[in-house]
C-alpha cells in the first residue's frame, strides 16, 4: 500500500512510467501548487487507486496510455483526468467501479477488459474520444456518462459498448455506442444546429409491451421488446434517427420504417436507404424526428395491398410471416389454409423465429371456409425443425410464435422440432411453442381454443411473469419431453410474480406424454383445470405448482439448546417433535439455521413435524425483513386453485412423486379468500390412508395430491377450511371404461 501527499505550496509532479502493486492513495493538502503524474510516460495502477484534494488539483494521467487495474475513489472536484492528452484505460480483470461524489473529466478513456465491467457510480465525462476495446461501461441515468463537444466513440461491439444511456452535446452528429443483454444496438443523430444541444440516448430490451396496438394507420408490426430511449435534452433542433439491427435481432425484409412515440400513439417517420443486410444493417428516418421519447423497428403495411399475400388464405411460409409482420387493423385475423413447414434451410421466408403475434391478432386454422378443429382430418398443420441454445435472457428464441398482447389461437395443429426432427434430450438446445410477452402496466390475455400442440421439449405453452390471463380449451397437449434434465418439458408452463389476478382457466383438454401436464412457479395465480384429461405418461407431478424464492412464512428458531420444543402456545406451527398421527413433512427451508438477522441460505432442506390449525394466519415476510429469531419457509403462496371433473390415469405410488402437488392457499393479498379444491376427479392411484403415507424417515408428499410436500389427506390439512377435497374416486384401473 502506498500513500502520497502534497502539503506544500510549489507545484510536484512525476514524469511517469510508475507502476503501483498495491492500493495508492494521492493527496494534494497544499493550499496552492498542484500535483501533476504520467507528464511525460502513463502509469500503471494494478489495484484500488484513491486521488483526494483539500487544495489544489491532482491532476491524473497527463501523458500517455495509464492503466488502471482496480477501482477509483476520488474525493475533490480537484481531481481530473483532463488535462492534456493522457489517456485511462481500465484492465482488470475483475469488475471495476468509479466512486465518489464528483465527475470524473477524461480526456481519453478506454475500455479493454478481458473480463468484467466497469460500472459508474457517479457522473463521468469525456472530452475527446471513448475507446472501446473489450467490455463494458455501465452507466444510470443519475451515473450519467456525458461526451462532450467534439468527443467521439469508436470500437464498439458485441463485447463491448456502454450499457446505460449516454449524454453527448454539441453540433456533430453522433454514434451512440449502446447496448444491452451483450447485444451492441447503436443509435445515431444527425447534427443538431447548436453547440449547446444535448441529446441522451439509450437502449433498453425490456417486457413492457405497451401501446403497440396504439400506431399511425401505415405501421403494422412494431418491434416494442427492444427499443431505444432518444431524450432532447438541451436546445430545440430536430435530428434525423438512425436505428440498427443485427443477426440476434434482425429483420425479416426491407418493408421497415423508422418509429417514435409521441405520448399518444407510435408515429410512422419513414425510412432512407437501408444500409447493409436484413442480418445486420441501419437504416435512417425519412423526416426528422419531433418527438423525443421512444424509437422503434416497425413494418409498413403500405405496399400490402400489392404483395401476393392474401391474409385470409395463408398457404406459405412467406405468407404466414408477412400476416403476422405487416398486421393491417386492430383485430386482424390470419387464416391458415394449408399445411405449412417452418424449415431453417427455406430461403422463402425470413428464418428467423418466433414469429411476433401483436396485441389484438387472431391466428387461426380455416378449412373449407370454417375454423377448423384439431381432430379433424382436414385441420391445417404447422411443422418446424426449429431449436435454439438455451439462453435465460432471450428464452423467447427457442419458441416458434411470441405472443405480445391479446391474442387468440385456435383451429391448427402445431408439431415442433421434436416429432421426427431433433433428440428431445439435449440439455441447451431445446424448442418451444407460444411465448407470451407480459407487461406490468397492460393486460393480457391469450387463449387457445381447439389446437393441438406436440413435439417440444421445452414447453408447448409459456406464460411469462408478467402475462395476465391465459384460457386453454379443447386442447391436445401432447410429447412435450426432456426428461433427462430438470426444468424442461412440461406441457404448459405458468409463472407468475405481481400483485393482481391472474387467471389460467383448463378446460376440456388432454395432456399426454410430457414431463408433467401443467407446472407453475412464483406466487399463484386463479387456477381453474376442469374436465381434463392426463395419462399415465408424466415423469414428474401431472400438475406441479410451487414458489420461486420470494414469498416466505417464518417459524421460530431453536433455542440455546437446540430444540424446538420450548416456543409459545401462541405461535403459528407447534414444536417441532414427532406428534403420532399429526407428522408434517415441512415446506422447504433453509439448511442453514442463522438466527441472527440478516440473509439466509435458499438452499433448500426439509424437516418433519407437527403443524397446528393456526397455520392458515401466518406471517409473510419478504426476506431483507426477516424477523430476527425467525427462519424462513416455502411453498404457501397458493390463491384459489380448483381442479375438478377430470381424469388422472397415472397411478402413483406411496415413493412415488403423486399426480398433483400444490402450495398452500394463503395469498399474501387475500388469504382470507385463498383455497385449494380438488373435487369430483377419478384418480388410478389409490387413496392411501394418511397412516399409510407418514414415514418417520421420508415422505408424508406422495399420493393422489399434496399440499406443501405433505399429503392431502394428512391429519394437518383434516380441518383447515381453505383445503376442500370432496366426490373424488380412487383406483380407477387404465384403461376400463367408467
């Protein structure tokens, strides 16, 4: 460690050339005379470097190329970096910050990390050029990264571009070298009339999802999950705007046009020359902007009318992605009337999947001039061969249509990848069918009606967090697969995760041949399967529904000497001792039991005990408020879950994994009117006795359903009113008709 301070008044400097190992601290406490390194040669700072001034300037990196391997700290608007010519360079290896409460004034400024970021935590400026090499900036909005007058930005790329917005004044025109999600998306302007113009530009890739229904008459499909931010700052020119696209997001044919949103609705400003390809290119608006908020890809539906495309007698690939990217109404219909391949080595069509089915499109099935049905010989059929590498940040790639509003489909039968295509069991390369887009401000709703859905091994349907309402009727769900790895393959999958009603309603559908029928996560939504049918083919749970790690219940801790034993009457789950006849298999906790206050281990355990009646009024914490002397429990999220009507043909075992599992009903919004009723059902499995389940050593969670991991039927749940099982039947043999 190394600390240097100035307490005269003369000038001191260094000519350079230093290289500091360890954490240095520069320190100008003279009331006049300033301090000056790198005047000659940079400096090479390998750790955390500290630059304070209760005097005069520090000033930093005067000559040359100075590289900085660990955060900065300064303390002083005295600090700057600007000088003269001298560039910084950031190349640790590890994530790197700029702290403090001052701007940081670079003359240069590069970034060239072989891993890690460097993240602002206060405002930074750049006078003459930003390098970029490998790496990100990230920046906020209050962290605001300004490129002044005259500065420029170069080398940008996928590997390395700023993150955030980017503030740049003047009168030149300019590149914004932004991105997002490891995706570089550049936006430009032309050149505003004034050197005191400001313009701050971003890009986001975000669910929002908003207004898209909301457009000039000319737009159709509007690219609204990736967009950029284009704010006026300063001044009152108006800027031509040149929007980007690359093989991760690109186009599907040179029908695009500029978009703005105006606070109203998306306004259609037109587009110059395309430069470059449909895989990777730019094009500029046609008119200056007079609108500063979002920019936007959409299509023209301008030359519609004279594209051989007739969107009521889809018969092709082409045709079927033209429908769906040049939408021509608020409530536009596209009928498939002819079995159509989805093919990666067509040259007919785009290639490129999902295809976007926006807020307000019906994408339907016609046979002889009626919606056609799943069953019938004559519904058409959509095929693919499509996969794609499994990325949590873009799942949507792996599906063949993306729903971003209030859709319906109905009348098709969709066959994936899977069906005679790709093997089902690869653990990154996978497939799906509908994505839907939610949005926390807009609500959604997508229903199925009469299609039949096989061959993924994804899911066939995916209901994203924010996504409202989701109704599934008279479907096929069936060989969605990927049992050698967890997380895949389930035949609709919901999550869920805001505050608000979010309704799944099942209906008169078949589930067959998945990993399991129908999973959930995250809190619960209003759940209604009714007059279902599901086979004996599930490899897991027919109907799994549990918490993503954000809601909790707490019990006690232990005392001193370790036992559960010695809580008070009053508290919401009883000691925790072996009870006959009342044995609770625990939701799943914590392994680690910390009693202090603070973070807990989500590595999930699981313990046995009692549970007493009271269980329906506990608490739920979010976990940064965890009581002290409190541990934290999963899996009691559920709101009102009805399954009821249907048919269970899988006949489980006592070790078995058993045909539902559910969490238990206490919403946090509306415990009261929280419930879980599984009625009126025929189940192979047999009704075990709740004696017969409870294993000391084990289980307590298999059977025909269960609640928390424990048996539906166990004496814990016997008089609790939110739990109502009733008219069921058990043993039914496969396969003999009822």
């Amino acid at each position: 460690m190394s600390s240097f301070t100035k307490t005269g008044t003369s000038n001191a400097q260094s000519d350079g050339g230093n290289v500091f190992n360890g954490a240095t601290t520069i320190s100008n406490t003279g009331a006049s005379g300033r301090i000056r390194m790198a005047t000659v040669t940079g400096d090479t700072y390998n750790a955390e470097a500290t630059f304070n001034s209760t005097g005069q300037d520090v000033q930093i990196a005067y000559s040359g190329d100075n590289t900085f391997a660990g955060n900065i700290t300064i303390n002083s608007n005295k600090v700057v970096f600007n000088t003269n010519t001298g560039k910084v360079t950031f190349t640790g290896t590890n994530n790197q910050t700029l702290n403090g409460s001052y701007n940081y004034p670079f003359k240069k400024l590069a970034i060239n990390k072989t891993s890690g970021t460097v993240t602002a935590n206060t405002t930074l400026s750049v006078d003459d050029s930003l390098i970029f090499i490998q790496g990100n900036l990230i920046t906020t909005s209050t962290n605001l990264l300004t490129m002044k007058h005259g500065s420029t930005a170069t080398g940008a790329s996928n590997s390395s571009f700023v993150s955030g917005p980017v503030k740049k004044v003047g009168n030149s025109s300019f590149l914004f070298p932004i991105g997002s999600s490891n995706i570089y998306q550049p936006m430009a302007i032309s050149a505003p009339g004034t050197t005191n113009s400001a313009f701050i530009g971003q890009y986001l890739v975000d669910s929002m999802l908003v207004n898209t229904s909301s457009r000039d008459t000319t737009l159709g499909y509007i690219y609204r999950d990736r967009y950029w931010n284009l704010i006026r700052e300063t001044g009152s020119s108006n800027v031509y705007v040149t929007l980007s696209w690359q093989e991760n997001h690109p186009i599907i044919d040179s029908n695009i046009v500029v978009v703005s949103w105006n606070g109203t609705k998306w306004i259609d400003i037109g587009k110059n020359q395309i430069i470059g390809s449909k895989l990777n290119g730019n094009t500029q608006s046609a008119v200056v902007a007079t609108y500063y908020n979002e920019f936007s890809i959409g299509y023209s539906i301008a030359n519609m009318s004279s594209a051989p495309c007739d969107c009521n007698n889809v018969q092709t690939a082409y045709c079927l992605e033209s429908c769906l990217y040049n939408i021509g109404s608020t409530n536009w219909i596209v009928s498939v009337t002819s079995n159509i391949e989805l093919l990666t080595n067509q040259t007919t069509w785009s290639g490129i999947l999902p295809m976007p089915i926006a807020d307000g499109v019906t994408l339907q099935g016609v046979s002889s001039g009626v919606v056609s049905k799943w069953w019938e010989s004559n519904c058409p059929l959509i095929t693919t061969d499509h996969t794609a590498t499994y990325d949590p940040d873009y799942k949507y790639t792996m599906f063949l249509f993306a729903i971003q509003g209030n859709a319906t489909i109905e009348g098709l039968r969709i066959r994936g990848s899977n069906l005679g295509f790709k093997d089902f069991n690869q653990p990154t390369i996978l497939s799906g069918g509908f994505y839907t887009y939610g949005s926390p401000i807009m609500t959604m709703s997508a229903t199925f009606r009469n299609i039949e859905l096989s061959g993924f091994s994804y899911t066939a349907i995916f209901k994203s967090v924010n996504y409202d309402d989701v109704q599934i009727e008279n479907c096929y769900i069936h060989k969605v697969k990927g049992i050698h790895y967890s997380g895949i393959g389930y035949g609709a999958w919901f999550q869920a995760d805001r505050s608000g009603d979010q309704i799944i309603d099942i209906n008169n559908t078949i589930f067959d041949d998945c990993k399991a029928a129908i999973d959930g996560q995250g809190r619960s939504p209003i759940m209604t399967i009714s007059d279902c049918t599901l086979s004996q083919f599930f490899h897991s749970e027919d109907i799994n529904m549990h918490n993503s790690d954000d809601d909790y219940s707490f019990a006690e801790c232990p005392d001193s000497s370790g036992t559960f034993d010695t809580r008070p009457s009053g508290d919401t789950f009883l000691p925790y001792e072996i009870t006959p006849g009342a044995n609770f298999y625990t939701f799943y906790w914590d392994n680690t039991i910390n009693c202090s206050n603070g973070p807990h281990i989500s590595t999930p355990g699981q313990i046995k005990g009692p549970l007493n009646s009271t269980f329906s009024d506990l608490l739920l914490y979010p976990l940064d408020s965890l009581p002290a002397g409190h541990i934290p429990f999963y899996d009691v999220d559920g709101y009102q879950t009805t399954i009821q009507n249907c048919i269970f043909h899988k006949s489980w075992k006592i070790n078995g994994s058993g045909n539902i599992s559910l969490r238990y009903p206490h919403y946090k919004l509306d415990p009261t009117n929280s419930f879980v009723n599984v009625s009126n059902c025929t189940f192979a499995t047999e009704q075990f006795s709740a004696s017969t389940i409870v294993d000391e050593n084990g289980n307590n969670n298999a059977g025909f359903c269960k609640i928390g991991d424990n048996y539906i039927l166990a004496p814990v749940w016997a008089s609790d009113p939110k739990i109502i099982v009733g008219d069921n039947s058990f043993s039914y043999k496969t396969g003999i008709p009822l």
